[in-house]
C-alpha cells in the first residue's frame, strides 16, 4: 500500500504527491489477493516462509503490523532492520505461529533456506520428539524468474528426495525486471516443466481468480501438512506496477500489454466473487473504509517513528552477550550454551591424537551431550568423510543426525541456516574450500543476517571446511586456502587450527557459541601427524582471538597459522632464541595485541602464509604492525608467501610455491641483518 501512495496511484484515494522518503520500493499490485489467501492457509504453530522482495502482502497477512510496514521502508528505527536494510526485504520472527525467515536481496536465496526449515521440522517432530512441530510445513515463494536460479534446483532436489513439508509457491508475471518467462524456463510454464517430476505434487492455475488460487492452495496446503511430501504451485498473476521504483518499464513493455495486465486486476475480481454472494455492497465499501483508516494511522505513527541512531551502527556485527540485549531468533540460547559451559584450561595429560581424530573425539562428544547438534555433508554420513573425520558417526547417532547430502553447496549452507534460525546447532561440511564458491551468497548473507536484522535474526552455523596443501599433493581444486576471503566477509569467525589441541578446543567454542564460524581443517594436518597433541578434555574451550607464543624469542617476530605453523617451527629451531613464533590460530578476530606486543619487543616481524600475496591475510598483519608499532621497528615489516599463483599438481611444482623451510631461514637471516 506504501507504494501505491508513494507512486501517487492508490486505488482508493486517488493521486498523493510523491514525497521521496520511501527511497526503494517493489509494489506487490496483481499478487497481492493471491498471497493473502495463501497467508491465510498458513496457521501451523511452526510453519516458516522463505519469501522474497514482493512478499508483503504476504507478510501482513501472517502478522506484519501496517506501521512496521511503513516505518521500514521509510528506514525508520524498528521494524525489520533499525533502518539497516531496504524496506522491501523482511522478516518476521515469530515465536508462536508462522515466521518468515529475513529475506536477502538476492534473487533465488529464499529457497535452501525454506528447504531448512521443512528439515528443521521434521528434526524437532522425529528426532527431538517435539509434537508441536507435526504438521508444521514451510513455503517457499518465489517469482518466475527465480525458477531458473540455482537454489530453486537445489531446494527442489533436497525437498524432493527427504519428502519434506515443504510448499513452492511461485508467483509468475510474465516478467522478471524485463525479462520474459520464455527465457526462464523452456516454454515459460515451470508447472508444465515439472509434471513428471518425482515426488512432487504440481499445481497450475489463475492467481487472479480468488476461488481457483484458494482451491489450488488448499489442496497443496493439505497435501504437505499431511506428511505426503513436497508441492509445488504455479499461479499466474499480473504486474501492475514497474518493476522498482526507478524502473519506467520504457523499452521493454507495450502500453497493449500494460493495459492487457491492468484488466487482470485481482482486487476487483476478488470484489466481484464476494459481493454480493458472500458480502452486500455497503459492507464492502464499509471494509474498505476502514482499511483505508487504518492504513493512514499506521502511515502516521510511522511517519512519527524516530531515525535510526548513527551510534548503534556497529552493534549486531557479532553476538552482543550483554543480559539486557534481547536474544536472537535463531541459535542455542544463552540458557542452552551456559548448560553447556566449558573450560579454558586443558588436560596436559589427554591421549595423544592426530588432527582428525582430535576433530571426531569433539564432534562425537558435542552429538553426545547436545540433541540440537548435527553434521552433514557431501559422503559425511555411511562413508564419514572423504577425509574420513566424521567416520562412525553415523553409525553411533543415526541417519537423522549425521548424514548424507545432495550435492549443492548452496543447498548445504541454505539448509544449515534456517536449522539454525530454528534453534539447532548445524555443523555442515564443505569437501574441500574451493568447493565453497558456490555457497558465496549463502554464507555471506548468513554472516550478515545479525546486523541487517538488528539482531532480530541469527544464524550461529559451523562450516568445517578442509582445505590447503596436502601430503606431497596440490592442485587448484584440493588445495585452495584462500581464507582471506572468510576474514574479509561481515559477521564470521575464522579458525585455522595448527594443531589438534587448539582444534577441539576452537571447534567446540564455535559449536557452543553464538556466531557463525569458519573452522579450517588443514589437509595436510589431516594426512599426516603433523599436528598430532594431546586430547585437551571434553570440555575444552580455547576462546576466539586468542593467539599462542609457540616459540619465545628476542630479536624477530614471526606470526603464522594453518600448517606453515609447521614450516615456521622447523625454520625457527635454527636460531635459537632470537626467534618468537606466533600462532594466530584464529583469524578472525585475531589477536593483535600478542602480535603488536611482540613486535615492540623484538623490532622485526616476518608474517608467513600460504594464501596468495597480494591482498592475503598477512597485508591486514603488516599495515596494523606498520600503523601501530612504527616506532618500534627496526626493519621493514615483511611477508613471505605464494607470488599469486594457484596451487600446482606436480610435487615439483607445488613446492616450488609453496613457502619452505629454508625460504623462511633466509627470509629470517635477512631481516635479522638489517
Ligand atoms: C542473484 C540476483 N541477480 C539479479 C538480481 C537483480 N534482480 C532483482 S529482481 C530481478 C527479477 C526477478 O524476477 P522474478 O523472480 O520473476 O520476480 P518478480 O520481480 O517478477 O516478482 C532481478 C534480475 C538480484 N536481485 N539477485
């Protein structure tokens, strides 16, 4: 409705000035009758929708209230973001009745999440034995452009072989800003498409016509709560607006066509199919006024909302544990993690265990003592792993626990974020990092959803992710680092363990804690003893940003992570005590105040790593030493790490790229001369 005022054509009360304070704007005119039925069908205590930019009829149907409605878009303090967000991009948590996870800007992001959801369901109904989630669905709404996105496949194929309760409701105008439904799917009728598909029931119709789109969605509605898995629904509707606020749609759309569109307005046929069958003409007109008037004072108080504060904007990046901020949707409560509690102080006498087996003995205590945990993945389940670190698991916890995903990144990392919007605590891997990439969207949106929603929503996930150089083995698919990309993202912690001491103890901070986490397993680490350590106990807790003196020394810094720990050790035993080696182990956050305070010291600093020169980690290290320690430096701060070339296959080449002990010798014996 805002947008029908801010672009002066409200059906109701004729032209309004434009008065630019909305400065975005998606209006849902010709989709809106159909959403609100579906809405309407959306009563399961725990039924959660993944919607998207024109979903606010939708939203209000579920509970929006009209002032948030207008306070969001007008970026007013509340409401969906505290001002952080387009107004068109919401969310609505809900603790007693239908939620709509926090929408993304990105076309097609709605669906894993959705998919989730329907998994997040049936954890709580199966495995946790929480009535209250029978006959819980989720939906997934979307338009006929984003059928063609890689999360619609991924949600359809993950809906599709778990038969999950799970609804797609796609939304389709023909249009995607521009675009014809043609050049979406093959004929422009995804239902068609789907017919034949597997599992799924595939409804087709006119969402213009109210008794059609409610018989369809009651239908599917009814299908998907009764356990008899997943449908999906494809209503035609029109679109009576542009596309956006700033979209003419010059160019692109006929005004025959616009026209054409404009005789398919739903309102008016939804007035005809009830007056005066099931309403008289004066009670119409009546309702109408009354809507009107409640609009307009909702318009009003959120016109009267406060700006947002300028001061507050750095909260909600991160998990702010102070007692009198709200919790989150979404995560273990603060009740859950302190039951858990855990301790800083490691048993110095625990067996000794190799990376791997440091990492299993933690996942396998953490299954043990928290019902909420879980760890998927591609072959993590009856294989446990192709790096074998999950091996037994399964066996010991069930299918429902530890398992077996289809192979989408995107669909691992969707689906790990609304478990954990739904209070579980997800442990997904990534085979290897580079197969990361197609997860981006997904993990960059769940590392921001703290701070976009103003901690309305969060999503605590841990991706285990192996990664670097293997034993005598590399290549540009198994040995990509590249975990600058990881510190550089908003909202995410960073663990590069070196050893399988500081693994436990990172990994379970991570998994008892309350922010998304990144927890690198080293390949190289995992194929040999290189970072064998003693087990440091099953309530070992080693605290983000803490980094470990490994070697004490007076004359040159040297700050390393991941596996070059290693390398740099070895280099280091041949100066005796002129060297203090650094393991940051985390690098987001990471610990400044060990390194700035070494440096001051000691005068020099070398940083080692094993992602790329140019822009790696070590650049962030270097500019904080040369800004903060200046003074104190002896000679130039320096990096030594692979020249910006990928990972090799032949030994021969790898090592080639690779830092090595005698380069670090070198590297140290020059520094020290200067
Ligand atoms: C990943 C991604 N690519 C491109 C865009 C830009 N974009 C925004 S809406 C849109 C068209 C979407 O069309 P459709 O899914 O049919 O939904 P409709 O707007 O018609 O309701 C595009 C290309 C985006 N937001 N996200």
């Amino acid at each position: 409705m805002l947008d029908e005022i801010e672009e002066g054509t409200n059906r109701n009360r004729g032209s309004v000035p434009r008065e630019h304070q909305v400065l975005y704007q998606f209006s849902a005119r010709g989709h809106e009758t159909a959403q609100i039925i579906l809405g309407e069908l959306l009563n399961g205590r725990h039924d959660g929708v993944g919607a998207y930019y024109r979903s606010r009829p939708l939203l209000l149907a579920l509970g929006l209230r009209y002032d948030d409605a207008f306070g969001s878009p007008l970026g007013r303090a509340g409401g969906f973001s505290d001002g952080r967000d387009i107004g068109v991009v919401c969310n609505l948590p809900n603790r007693d009745g239908p939620i709509v996870l926090p929408m993304a800007g990105d076309v097609g992001s709605q669906y894993t999440p959705a998919a989730g959801w329907a998994q997040t369901i049936t954890y709580h109904r199966d495995a946790l034995n929480d009535a209250s989630y029978a006959g819980s669905i989720a939906v997934a709404t979307g338009g006929d452009g984003s059928v063609a996105t890689n999360g619609f496949w991924s949600s359809l194929t993950i809906a599709t072989t778990l038969n999950l309760p799970m609804l797609f409701y796609i939304e389709d105008n023909d249009l995607g800003i521009s675009v014809r439904g043609d050049m979406q799917t093959p004929g422009g009728n995804i239902a068609r498409n789907l017919a034949s598909f597997t599992n799924l029931l595939v409804r087709d119709g006119n969402g213009c016509d109210p008794h059609e789109t409610s018989a369809l969605l009651q239908e599917a509605v009814a299908h998907v709560r009764g356990g008899n898995g997943p449908a999906l629904v494809h209503l035609t509707v029109p679109r009576l607006s542009s596309h956006s606020g700033p979209d003419n749609q010059k160019g692109y759309r006929a005004s025959s066509d616009i026209e054409s569109d404009a005789s398919r307005d739903p309102l008016p046929r939804l007035r005809e199919y009830l007056v005066p069958a099931h309403m008289s003409d004066a009670a119409w007109s009546a309702l109408e006024a009354s809507v009107a008037a409640e609009v307009q004072v909702a318009l009003e108080a959120a016109r009267s909302r406060a700006m947002p504060d300028p001061a507050t904007i750095a909260q909600f990046v991160f998990a702010d544990e102070a007692p009198e901020v709200a919790e989150a949707f979404g995560g273990l409560t603060r009740a859950e993690r302190a039951a858990l509690g855990g301790t800083d102080v490691a048993n110095e006498d625990g067996e000794l265990l190799r990376f791997a087996e440091a990492i299993r003995r933690t996942l396998r205590h953490e299954l043990t003592v928290n019902p909420k945990v879980v760890v998927f993945g591609e072959d993590v389940g009856r294989k446990g792993g192709v790096h074998l670190v999950s091996e037994g698991l399964q066996k010991q916890f069930g299918n429902a626990r530890v398992f077996d995903t289809s192979l989408s990144e995107e669909g691992i990392i969707g689906r790990a974020v609304a478990m954990a919007i739904g209070g579980m605590m997800p442990v997904a891997e990534i085979q290897f990092r580079k197969y990361a990439d197609p997860a981006t969207e997904q993990l960059n949106n769940c590392g921001t959803m703290r701070w976009r929603t103003a901690n309305r929503f969060a999503a605590p996930i841990v991706v285990r992710m192996p990664g670097g150089f293997g034993k005598d083995v590399g290549d540009p698919w198994h040995s990509v680092s590249d975990e600058v990309r990881f510190a550089h993202a908003y909202g995410w912690q960073v663990a590069m363990p070196s050893n399988a001491a500081d693994a436990v103890g990172l990994l379970r901070a991570a998994m008892r804690g309350a922010n998304p986490t990144i927890f690198f397993e080293h390949r190289s680490l995992l194929m040999t003893g290189d970072g064998s350590a003693r087990y440091p106990g099953d309530d070992y807790v080693l605290p983000f940003g803490r980094a470990r003196i490994v070697l004490s020394g007076a004359d040159v810094t040297l700050v390393s992570w991941g596996a070059m720990v290693h390398r740099c050790t070895e280099a280091a035993s041949s100066f005796g005590r002129q060297v203090e080696l650094i393991d940051l182990r985390t690098i987001a956050p990471w610990d400044r105040a060990c390194v700035l305070t070494s440096v001051t010291k000691t005068g020099r600093c070398l940083i080692v790593h094993e992602d790329n020169l140019t822009a790696g980690f070590g650049a962030e290290i270097a500019g904080t030493v040369a800004q903060e320690a200046f003074w104190y430096l002896d000679a130039p701060v320096e990096r030594l790490a692979p020249r910006d070339i990928p990972m090799p296959y032949h030994p021969h080449l790898l090592a080639a790229v690779l830092p090595d002990v005698p380069e670090i010798v070198s590297r140290i014996e020059a520094i020290l001369r200067v």
